[in-house]
C-alpha cells in the first residue's frame, strides 16, 4: 500500500505519453505512416503533464491529505509506531508529513522482515 498524489500520478502519466511518442517516432522510423503531429503532440502533452504534475505536487505539499491517503495512514498505525504518533499529534496531517511516516514505516518493515 502506497499513499500516492495526483500530481505524482500526473506526471508518471507524462512520462508514459512520453514514452508513446517515442514509440511513434521510432515506428516512423520503420516505415509506418504517423505523422510529425501525433510525435509532437505526445512530446508537448507529455511535457505538460510532467510539468504540472511536478507544480501540482510542490503546491499540495503543506495542504492536508485526502480520505485515501489517511485511511492508508491509519492502516499503517496498527503496524507502525511513526504513523500511530503522527495520526495521535494531528487528526489530518499534511503531504509532507504522510509521505515522511510513509517512508520511515518501509524502512521499518524492511528491516524488520
């Protein structure tokens, strides 16, 4: 279980019409018949998305987390220490602090197991 961010998931979505466009490029290359507009447009619809994506994230990151993101952090309370603190300092943390406990459980269980 990850907590995820829609501005993370934007822009893996650009990096994935990214790699579409290359893709098309390379079966140009080869002799099929796309043409320059549909590699452009995948290029520039990719780059925008990676960069909104990125401002997305760098904007949200004080904000308080969504329902998803916190029923996560709750999940993550009954196993780890770092989430049962944080849900018991603040009944809504922000992005930074989920992503912070989120991290810090993994390397937890990572050592654990």
């Amino acid at each position: 279980m990850h907590i995820y961010h829609k501005g993370t998931i934007t822009a893996e979505v650009g990096l994935g019409v990214w790699g579409i466009a290359i893709g098309l490029a390379s079966l140009r290359g080869h002799g099929y018949p796309i043409t320059e507009y549909w590699i452009a447009a995948g290029f520039a619809v990719g780059f925008l998305c990676i960069v909104w994506g990125i401002a997305w994230e760098m904007r949200t990151d004080k904000e308080q987390v969504s329902e998803s993101a916190l029923t996560t952090l709750h999940w993550y309370a009954r196993f780890c220490p770092h989430a049962k603190d944080l849900l018991q300092r603040t009944s809504h943390p922000t992005w930074s602090e989920a992503f912070a406990v989120e991290s810090l459980c993994r390397k937890r269980y990572r050592h654990v197991v």
